[in-house]
C-alpha cells in the first residue's frame, strides 16, 4: 500500500481538500471530485493549489516525477 498522505495533495486557501490518484494517467483525462466545507470559500480571492510531489517510495521509480501535469475545466459545483 502506498501512502497517499506525501503525493499531490490538492488545497483550497490552505486547507486540505485531498490528494490526487496516485498512478500515472499520461494518456487520459481523469476527473476528480472534493468536498468544500461551508464557510471556506471567502469572498474575493481565493487560491487553490496542488503540491506536487514524487509517488509514495512502494511506487517509485529514481527517476520518476508529477512534473508536467495539466487541469482542465476546474469549476465549482453546488451540490
């Protein structure tokens, strides 16, 4: 089992939402979805960001980075 807890962990104004699939999904779009507790979104400006990392050492290769990743349609949805 790999942690997940060290790999891609996505945060709204410095708070954490979650953590990206750690596999390798080069060739496809993968969609990902993450709870936003009431009261975090604040008026104004608000920042979310994605700490980048290399896979969890069980899955590691030496050379092995999250250098090029890509988002796509990133949207808010009232559920």
């Amino acid at each position: 089992m790999h942690n997940l807890a060290q790999t891609n962990a996505v945060r709204l104004n410095d708070q954490l939402l979650g953590y990206l699939p750690a596999r390798d999904n080069a060739p496809t779009w993968v969609s990902v979805a993450f709870p936003v507790p009431a009261g975090l979104l604040r008026p104004g400006y608000n920042e979310l960001t994605v700490e980048v990392s290399r896979l969890a050492p069980d899955y590691q290769k030496s050379d092995f980075t999250w250098g090029d990743v890509q988002f796509r349609r990133i949207r808010l949805e009232r559920r």
